[in-house]
C-alpha cells in the first residue's frame, strides 16, 4: 500500500483544527530548517544554467566525500520513480519493510518484485534495494557489509535519505563503482522538503542515462542557490547533528516514560512500539499532533522530532497523557 506520512490534510480532516494549529510529526523532516538565504533574482526569472547545476554538483561532491558521477532532481523521490527505467525491467529485491514507494514504482515499471527481510536474501536479484539507514526502523549497514553484496546482484541501489547525521555509514566515497547507485535526499535533513532537492550518485555511464531521462533543467534555480549554501555550511551542519542526536534520547525518553517501547530510528525520527497504535495516533492528534502507523504493524508508531520550546512543551504533555 502507498501510503506515506505528511497527509496533514487527511489529519485535519478527521480532527479539524487548520494547518497552523498542528504540528506534524508524521515525516522524517527537520522542522528546525536551514535558514534559507537571500536568492538572487535569476533564480526566479532564468533557467537555471549548466555552470549553476555543475555548481551545484561540485558542492554535493565535497559535502558527501562523492567519488562518482553526481546528478541533481527534484527530490529522492523523482529518483526513485527514474531508476526502474534505467534499465529494462528484471527482478528486483527490496530489503523490508521500509519507504514503500521502492517497491511501488518498480512494479508501476513492470518489474518482478520480493520484498525480503534479510540482506543475503538480497543475493541474485537483478536490482536490490537497501534504505540505509532504514525507514521506519532505523537499521543500518557498514558501507563494507553492503560492498560484499554488490557483486552478488545485477545493480545495487541504496537509498541514504537519512543518513546525513551518520557519515560513516555513507557509500558516498564508493559511488564511482559500477552498479552502485547512492540516492541522497536534501529535504529531510535540511527541513526544506519544499525546495524538492534530491541526488543520485553513481557511475559515469548510469548517471549519464539518468542525466539524459532527466532532461536540461532537472532542478530549479532557486533549488541551486539554496542547496549550495545548505550543502556549504558545515557548522550547522555539526550543529544540527549534535542537536538532533540529543533530542532523540529526549523522546525515547519521554515515549519511555509514556509505556512505549523505543525500537530505534534515526535523528530525524523515533520508532516505538505500542499497546494499539491507532489508540496512540488517536491520543495524539487529540492534541493536533500528527504521528505515523503503519498498514503492516497494529503496534508501530514513527515520530519526527518536534523543534522549539512550544513544540516540545505540546508533545510532552500529549505523551504525558498516554495510559500507562
């Protein structure tokens, strides 16, 4: 099933209120977000040009450690719908559960597609897909774990959305390889989904396919202007890493406290195990904050981190009122 956090609108639906009055915790975005700068006004009125997105690629490549080929798209997700048409459809494996839209466009794409639990189940699939660290759960592969798989499947895809906080878990510094894809979000860890910024890393050949498929301007220039000062600012981005990584512990704190079991995540969002997670939903969105459960679990539920003292003081009195 495609469903997805973020549908702010299906919550306000069932139990009212407007967009201002919630916070929504559903996703895995930073809501403390990177101050955006001033833009110049070509990034409004021209088409972005080829020296801005080579700009824009070279910036990526020194933020990440990037040894391949590097390409810019209006979001991991555009990638993700892009990559089934790199070749022609095979079988694909998909290490599970995790971001459903894998599996989905894949099959939307015509091809053959397991959902497997294990990595070495990943072993012989024409692609083989792995979300590391991996949503909702937050599991994570040393970049050596994931290499020993490569020469066991035809393309080996691996989706680091939320790996901005955990460097040394990154396949970055490994993407010249061949049959290695890497995909990186922007949004999630920068809190700016808006901008719909994503990169896909890989080898020259495959990035230069998906380049084509992508067309002259595969992102805007107000995307370029903003990602290359964010992917720039290593100080908040050091900042922003310590600060999440101690407000995690401050959650799986509090759900601790609230009878909920924490069964990981990542720093953008905690994983936690309940008596009825629709019950916790409902207890939550009674205080117009919006969390996410899933289709597959009657217990999971995934929370983003709340950002600002107001925030943090609603959260803390809506787990305050969970039954024990």
């Amino acid at each position: 099933m495609r469903d997805h956090g973020g549908n702010i609108d299906a919550a306000i639906q069932t139990y009212g209120g407007a967009a201002a009055d919630w916070i929504d915790l559903s996703t895995g975005i930073n809501r403390a977000r990177y101050p955006v700068p001033p833009l110049s006004a070509a990034a409004w009125t021209g088409l972005p040009t080829r020296a801005a997105i080579a700009a824009l690629h070279d910036t990526a490549r020194t933020a990440w450690g990037i040894t391949g080929a590097v390409l810019a798209v209006s979001g991991a997700q555009t990638a993700i719908q892009m990559i089934p048409r790199l070749t022609a459809p095979a079988t694909a494996r998909v290490l599970a559960p995790t971001y459903n839209e894998h599996a989905a466009s894949l099959r939307a794409a015509g091809w053959q597609v397991t959902e497997v639990a294990t990595l070495a189940d990943l072993a012989g699939a024409d692609l083989a897909v792995v979300v590391n660290p991996n949503n909702p759960d937050g599991n994570r592969y040393t970049p050596q774990t994931l290499l020993n798989l490569l020469p066991k499947v035809g393309r080996l895809l691996v989706d680091e959305s939320f790996a901005d906080p955990q460097p040394a878990f990154s396949l970055c510094g490994e993407t010249g390889r061949a049959g290695l894809l890497v995909l990186r979000s922007f949004g999630k860890f920068y809190g700016l989904a808006g901008v719909r910024l994503g990169f896909i890393l890989g080898s020259p050949t495959d990035i230069a396919a998906l380049s084509e498929m992508s067309g002259p301007w595969p992102v805007s220039g107000a995307a370029i202007e903003i990602g290359i000062a964010a992917l720039a600012d290593t100080a908040w981005q050091a900042a922003t890493t310590a600060r999440l990584t101690a407000e995690a512990a401050q959650l799986d704190a509090l759900a601790t406290a609230a009878g909920w079991t924490a069964l990981g995540g990542t720093e953008l969002f905690r994983l936690y195990d309940t008596p009825d997670a629709v019950d916790a939903q409902n207890t939550l969105a009674a205080a117009h904050i919006w969390s996410r459960i899933f289709p597959y679990s009657a217990r999971w539920l995934r929370l983003g981190l709340p950002a600002g003292p107001s925030e943090w003081a609603r959260v803390t009195a809506a787990l305050t009122r969970q039954p024990q």
